[in-house]
C-alpha cells in the first residue's frame, strides 16, 4: 500500500507529491505553454485517432486530465490498464454512426461559442491597435490564411518561407512569449514572403504600424484555438469571421446592402440545382456576381467536390467567376478557393473587385448564376447645411403667416424659392449616386429597353442584370428581397420574367435566417431554355429543429446528440401553384404565392360563397397620420394595430368595418370614429355578419398578408376573399343577434369598468393629496421575490393548452401546455419593452399592471409581485397604475428598450393613508369591478362558443 499520493501532469512529466504544489505547478508558464503546444497537437488528430488514444473526441476533457491525474497503486494500474483495454476494444468497435452522432454532439455544443469567440477577438483587436471592423479583419485574414495554408499542405505550391510562413511555427513563438521577436518576424519575412509568393493577391495586407507583437501573440493563439471550434461547427469560418467582424457595424452593413446567406440555405439551393460534371470532365460556368465572402462559389465548389472524385480543377477553376465590391472578401473567397481546389484563382479575371452594376462582363453569359444581391443601402444623409436650410425654410414658413410688410413678405418668398431651388438640386446629385438602371452598365441599360424595363433602386437593376447574364439553357438562382415578387414597383420586370424564361419556383425563406437584418426574402429558380414558364410552384422554406434535448450513451460517454432549436434539416411545402395565364392575368403579376392559395371552402347547407368585393363599398382611406390618435378624446381612432386610441374629430359617421392594412391581422367595427391612413374602410349590407365571421376566423386576413419588414394586406385580396353567407336575410339576422347578445354585454361592462377604474384612481389620487399618509417603499409591502417554475421566451408559446400566456400586461398572447405561476392572487407588471426614454402611453406595457388569479404563464419581461396579506391587492394596483411613468422612469434604456431592475421598483415610494377606512370605503367599488368582469368573461365565452358554431356551420371544409 503505497503511502503517499502524488499528482502527475502527463503534458510537462512532473510528479508533485503535494496538491498546492502541483496547482503552483499549473500556473507556470513553462505549463501554459506546453498546454498550448498538446492542444494544437491534439487539434490535428483525426476523429478515429482520438478516439483510439484517448477514448472521447473532446479536446478539453483530454487536456484536463492529462493535467492532473493521481498516481494510484500497481495493482489498480493493471486494473484500470485492463478497463482502458476494454474500453480501447469498444472504441474500435464503434461504428460511423456512432462517430457521427459523437461529432454532432460537438457541433450542436460550439455554435454559439464560435460567434462568441469572433467578437471576443474583434473587440480585443480593436482595442489594441488593429482597428475596427474591416481593418481588423485584414490582419485576422493574414494569420488564418497561413494556418489554412499549412493545413492543406500548400506551402510549398506556393513557394512560402519555411519555418518563418509555418503557422505552428508562428504559435511556437507565441507560445514562448517572444512578442518581439514575433512581430519582427511577422512585419519582416513573413510579409517579404508572400509579397514574393503567387500567393500575395490572396493573402498580402498591410499591418497597422500600432499594432505590437503582444497583440499578435493573442491572434496567433486564439486563431489556434477558433480553427478548432470551427472544425465541429460545419460553417465556412471566413464567411462567418466577415459576418460576424462587419455585423458588429449595423450602420455598415444597411450601407452595403449586403447580407449573407447562411450555409444550410446554401446547401439546400445547391441540391435544387444538383449541378454535375459534363462528359467531357468540365464542369458547367458559374458566375456570383454580388459574391461577398464566398458562400455561394465556395458552395458550388464544395458540392462537385463531395459529389465526385478526382476533379480536374486545374482546367476548370476558371469556368466559377466570383466578383464584390470590397476587395478583402474577394481575397478571403480566393484563399478558400485554393485551399478547396490547390489551384490558384486567377485574380485579374475570375475573381476580383468589380461594381456589378456597372461592368459589362466581356459580354459573357453564364450557365449557372446564384446570388444574393445587395438590396437597401441608399440611404440619404442629410448634410449640416442641408438641415439648417430645412429650419430656415420652416422658420421663414412660419414667420409668413403674421407678416404684413409686402417687400419683407416678396424677400421671404425669394429666399424660399432659392432653398427649394438648391434641394432640388441636391436630389439630382443624390440620384446620381443611387443605383438605378439608367445609372447601371450598357449591357442593363439594353435589356431594360429592349424590354422597355425601369428601375430605381438596386432590386430592379440586380434582377435585370440576373436575367440578361444566364446563358441558354442555364439555370439563375436568386435571393431577392420579398417585395420584388409582388411590390407594384417591379410589376413590368415580373412580367417580363414570367414571359421570356421558364420560372420553375418560388420559396419564401422565414425571415430569422439572416442575421444583422429582418428583411423578407424568397428564392427564385428560372431557366433561359426555349420552353416558357408553364406553372410556377409556390413553397414555403421550412427550417427544421429539433424539439428536445437527446441524449446517448456511446463508446461509455453520455453524448448530447440532438439540441433543442439546433438547425436539423432544411423542406419546402408547397403552398400553392399558378399557371403562366394566372399571373399574367394578375393585375400587377404579382409572383407571390398567397395570391394564389386556392384554398377550397365547402359552405354548409343555405350558404353560399361570395367575394367581398362584389358585397361592399370601400370608402375612401382617411389621409390621417396614426399621430393624430391621442389619449383622450371623444371618439375612438384606429391605426393598423390592434390598440384604439381616441380624438375629438369623427371623420366616419356610418357603421362600418375598419380593417388594417399593416402589421397585425386586425378587424373592428365602428358607426362614429376616426382612423389612420393604414385602413381600409368597408361597408356592406351585413357588417356585423362579416365582422363577426372574420373576427372568429383571423386567418382570412392573416393569409393575405405579406411583406420583406412590415407586411401588408392588399385591396385585391380583401376584394377577392370568398366568404361564406347565408343565403337568406332571416339566418343573417339570426346569427346577428345571437351574437350581438355577448358582444354587447362584453363591451359594455368593459365601458362601465372604465369608469369605475378611473373613479378609483381619482379617489386614490385624491388621497394622497389630502389625507394624512405613511411614504413607504413598495418593497415592505411585497412578499419575497416570485420566482417562476420555468423560464420560457415568447417564441415557446405551443398554443396546446388552457394556461394564459403573458408576455406582456394586456390580453393574454395564447394559452400554453404548461403554468409557470400559481398563485391565489397576484400583480404582473411588465418591466421591458418601451419607446425611449420620457415616452409615456396607456399603449406601452412598459410599467403596466394587471391582476391575475391561479395557474398562468408569464415570460422574463414581466415581474410577478405577491403582496402581503396585510396589504390590500386592489389598492396597491391601482396606486400603481396611477404612478405608471414614475415606473417606467425607473427603466435603463438600450436602443429605446427599456429594462427596469427589481431593486429599483421595490425602493419606488408610495403614499398609504394611515387611516385605514379609507382604503376599506373603496371595498365596494372593487367588488363591483369584479362582478362586472366576471360577467365579461361569461359574455366572451358565449360569444366565442357561438362563434365557433357559426364557423362550423357556414364551413364544411377549409383547404
């Protein structure tokens, strides 16, 4: 029996007898560096390898325990020798499968960290003399493109420097803390080099003169350490490093207009085209000419290569031209071009800087185009002198309404016309900057009037430039931007489209799949063949995820092999289809597939479908901006949202159905009341038949909804909606009135709380004005913090169950499988969200309370408050709601989102009586506000009982 127990590092061979000696020991730099040399050994292990010498793929586990490992007795060595055996056995004996689902296990585990460790190094290089954004870019491009180099082998090809151009080399260095040396090295020889190599259009940058060998040193190691998250990631990392370097300036990139396709939308556009080799061993032209980092050429390269062995890229590298506008993403693509193939691009023809808009190509056709053009970006920024001559035209504009002099009244007017003479010409200036067609190359500026085409803006130049650049009988491929499917905008440009090639599909991609945007984009797919469009298909992309965590026990390690939310596959469903005569027949052709979603309603006996159209009148919009719409006032106003506002002026003195035209699905109905401009104003013989029907069956209007950012809702469609009616007056008049029953109970008890609760607030106000109060703080009257079962974010909502779900004060958003909360009686007060700073508004959650009973569901934005039973509920709430923007005036606010911390709320002070009757008087005006919701409740589930049976009677089915 041994004694004393000693503690090895396996990585240095040092054998402390001691823990605190060997912790010391772990501390040294001497280890540090070692650690740093076994993990880039490590790294460059197969998965095969790592499993037979270390059984398990993970890096760190190995690292930590050749760290420490305790040294045990010989005869539990041969014990743990024979177990290690058993488990080497098993290892070898495990299958693909296996090895895959292990891999996966990594992959799902590191996404994140590879987008966290990119901004940690950008911040770092930023911080310590390399810039920001693109310049630190080209310093990272410079390191990571030796490593890719050194790791595919091509030093060599290239004619690098050994050991001085050797990435491990490099590391070496920088592991032996020779920051001087290193800089030296790197500014000197290592720069001579490529600067003599083939290799300098790829990979030569200049190096900011501030940046020191310290700061190298901490690339060198930590390009070491992202290559290796990036290895389980399965993401084009150069892609990923521009994405992630330039995204950190939003303001960058909407001024590019470029936005990066991700790599699973990549690989699914590729088995759509599914491109092969010729007979002859070419391989067929391909042209990205909004190329960016790659994502689409590289794609192209990467699919031939999976898909057929032994390439001959030396005669066809050059048939894939890749073209961008900034000239160090072109160098990245380039760099991975050559890592991909072993050949050197050719950089003065294939790939290279070029304005697309503007260039004429040599007048080459291309059979296969893919890209994702720029779109947005034109933003004008108005100069100083430009504002200060809209204020002096405004002041001047004012100052002529009181006047009276003639002479000073002519000079004034003078002066105008010399401001609005100087901005029109500042707009003609501004225009020629813009891309337009007429401002594009001759080859666009050609096809645009053989076709009689205009366009005013990237999308339209982008899309006749796609048209004219496929070869006959090629294949285009294009992201664009949504509204060019059915924007009026591009109507000619569409029709052209649909008529001169043969448009196979259309497939709208959800709109969380690009990051640093919101913008909308569907994927087109037309071939230049002699055969025309015939039918199009409609089809929404559908981004697969796995809906739990799986776990697996495999090689004798738990293994997390499916991740809740990770990516696992990437469909279409097809939504609709539409013949070339169907959208030609579309007033502005429009190429958006719900316009053609026929959808088959079979109506129940004594109904018949009719058009909206063809039963009601559209009044004129009102030309009312939603700012008119104020806290008080008379009349109720709507915008397109479902809040209601109110104003003093009723532009509408006729019951009629209002419905928003963006944003939300929304419906009211109204007889006196004013409106923004986002509504259409309909009136029909039947307006509280169709409201009703249309309220109890929101998807009407949701499905004709559409938009790149804010989605809107056409008149055609709401002209063209088939709805159920009954074909007599007398089953109308039914329905009517039994739904009337509930509805008008439902809105006017909610008149008469409004009441009330503003009588109360009065008299609470009215208290702490006049009656003699304790000023206490919130918190002393607060039971200890709430904490919720489970945290759950507003995209969890199933919509599976009978439990509310909040994610802000105000109607609950749906009911979930599943409560979070269960209290007899509690306050929800909502403490994110928000319009910025000193903006207040009964239409802002921010700071708005509610009361709840029982079982719910409430999200991380909101704070659920158990007050004491020695305090009264009802009046806390209501102190509360009176004091709503001292709340929200607690919020820190980041990009107009407020945040308001607990500690802040619980400190706010509130004023209680001391005498007590007081608030026991406001008992019955409490309790009749609780009747009256009760009631409200009843009313709402009759009404939406009734509603349900009307649906099932006026629909049979619905596909």
């Amino acid at each position: 029996m041994l004694k004393n127990k000693n503690y090895i590092c396996e990585i240095c061979k040092t054998k402390p007898d001691q823990l605190s000696h060997h912790k010391t020991h772990l501390e040294t730099l001497k280890h540090k560096d070692k650690k740093e040399l076994f993990e880039l050994k490590l790294s460059k292990l197969s998965l095969d390898e790592l499993l037979k010498l270390y059984n398990t793929i993970d890096i760190s586990v190995i690292v930590n325990e050749n760290e420490t490992n305790t040294y045990i007795s010989i005869d539990s060595n041969k014990k743990l020798n024979n177990n290690n055996k058993e488990i080497n056995n098993n290892s070898k004996e495990m299958s693909d499968d296996d090895k895959h689902k292990i891999e996966q296990s990594n992959n799902v585990s590191n996404k994140e960290a590879l987008k966290d460790k990119i901004h940690e190094i950008h911040n770092y290089l930023r911080n310590n003399g390399a810039g920001y954004g693109m310049n630190a870019l080209k310093v990272f491009n410079l390191l990571y493109g030796l490593k890719k180099i050194e790791e595919n082998k091509l030093l060599d090809k290239v004619n690098l420097k050994r050991p001085d151009c050797e990435f491990s080399y490099l590391l070496e260095k920088a592991n032996e803390n020779k920051e001087s040396e290193l800089g030296i090295l790197i500014r000197k020889n290592v720069l001579d080099s490529i600067n003599d190599s083939p290799i300098k259009n790829l990979l030569f940058y200049e190096i900011p003169k501030t940046m020191t060998g310290k700061t190298f040193s901490y690339l060198i190691k930590e390009i070491n350490k992202i290559t290796i998250i990036e290895k389980t990631c399965n993401v084009l990392l150069s892609g990923k490093i521009y994405e992630y370097f330039i995204g950190r300036d939003l303001s960058a990139i909407s001024e590019l207009g470029a936005y990066f396709t991700d790599r699973h939308i990549v690989d699914y556009i590729y088995k759509k085209l599914n491109p092969e080799i010729n007979n002859d061993g070419s391989i067929d032209s391909m042209i990205d000419m909004f190329g960016g980092s790659g994502g689409f050429t590289t794609g192209y390269i990467n699919y031939l290569n999976n898909k057929y062995d032994n390439i001959n890229w030396i005669d066809n590298l050059n048939k894939i031209y890749h073209f961008d506008m900034n000239e160090d993403v072109v160098k990245s693509a380039g760099l991975e071009f050559f890592c991909l193939t072993g050949i050197l691009p050719n950089m003065n023809d294939n790939l290279k800087y070029k304005n697309s808009f503007t260039d004429e190509f040599n007048d080459k056709k291309f059979m296969n185009v893919i890209t994702n053009p720029p779109y947005g970006g034109d933003k004008v920024v108005q100069s100083d002198a430009q504002i200060k001559r809209k204020k002096i035209k405004e002041y001047i504009k004012k100052e002529l309404l009181i006047l009276k002099d003639e002479l000073q009244i002519k000079i004034r007017l003078r002066q105008i016309k010399k401001i609005e003479d100087q901005e029109k010409q500042d707009k003609k200036d501004s225009d020629k900057t813009k891309v337009s067609v007429n401002m594009c190359s001759q080859r666009i500026i050609k096809y645009a009037k053989d076709n009689k085409l205009t366009g005013n803006d990237k999308e339209s130049s982008s899309l006749i430039l796609i048209m004219d650049l496929v070869d006959v009988n090629g294949t285009a491929i294009g992201v664009l931007k949504e509204g060019v499917f059915f924007n009026k905008t591009y109507k000619d440009i569409r029709k052209c489209l649909v008529e001169n090639f043969n448009v196979r599909e259309i497939i709208s991609v959800p709109q969380d799949q690009f990051e640093n945007t919101s913008t909308k984009t569907s994927i087109v797919i037309f071939d230049n063949t002699k055969e025309k469009t015939t039918k199009v298909i409609f089809s929404n992309l559908v981004v697969e995820r796995y809906t739990e965590d799986k776990f697996e026990e495999i090689g004798g390690e738990i293994v997390l092999i499916e991740n809740k939310n990770d990516v696992c596959g990437i469909s279409n469903i097809v939504i609709s289809e539409a013949t070339k005569d169907e959208i030609l027949k579309n007033y502005i052709c429009s190429l958006n597939g719900k316009d053609y979603n026929k959808r088959e309603i079979v109506v129940g006996e004594g109904y018949e479908l009719v058009k909206l159209g063809d039963i009601c009148t559209f009044l004129p919009k009102s030309k009312r901006n939603a700012s008119f719409g104020q806290l008080n006032g008379k009349y109720n106003f709507y915008t397109s949202s479902d809040k209601i506002q109110k104003c003093d002026i009723a532009d509408y003195n006729e019951e009629s159905i209002i419905i928003g035209d963006g944003g939300v699905a929304n419906i009211k109905i109204d007889n006196i009341f004013s409106c923004s401009d986002h509504n259409y104003i309909i009136n029909t013989k039947y307006n509280k038949y169709i409201y009703y029907l249309i309220s109890g069956n929101m998807n009407f209007l949701i499905d004709g909804f559409s938009g790149s950012v804010l989605k809107n809702l056409s008149k055609t469609y709401l002209q063209n909606l088939q709805i159920p009616i009954p074909k007599t007056k007398e089953k109308i008049k039914e329905w009517v009135d039994k739904l009337s029953k509930p509805y008008d109970k439902k809105n006017k008890n909610q008149e008469f709380i409004m009441k009330l609760e503003e009588q109360i607030k009065n008299k609470i106000k009215n208290i702490e004005d006049n009656e003699d109060c304790d000023e206490v703080e919130l918190g002393s009257l607060i039971d200890s913090k709430i904490m919720p079962k489970f945290t759950v974010n507003t995209n969890e909502l199933d919509n599976n169950g009978s439990y509310p779900f909040y994610n802000k004060v105000g109607e609950p958003l749906g009911y979930h499988s599943n409560y979070n909360y269960d209290l007899e009686e509690c306050i929800l007060i909502t403490k994110d969200g928000g319009s910025g700073p000193k903006i207040y508004g009964d239409n802002i959650a921010l700071g708005a309370v509610k009361i709840i009973k029982g079982k719910f569901v409430a999200t991380y934005a909101n704070f659920v408050l158990k007050v004491s039973k020695s305090s009264n509920l009802n009046y806390i709430y209501y102190l509360l709601k009176n004091i709503k923007n001292q709340i929200m005036d607690l919020a820190n606010y980041s990009v107009k989102i407020g945040h308001i911390q607990y500690d802040k709320l619980m400190k706010i002070k509130i004023r209680l009586p001391k005498d007590k009757k007081l608030i026991k008087e406001l008992d019955s005006l409490f309790q009749e506000i609780e009747k009256l919701q009760t009631e409200m409740k009843e009313a709402e589930l009759e009404y939406k009982k009734l509603i349900k049976e009307l649906s099932e009677e006026a629909i049979l089915t619905n596909k």
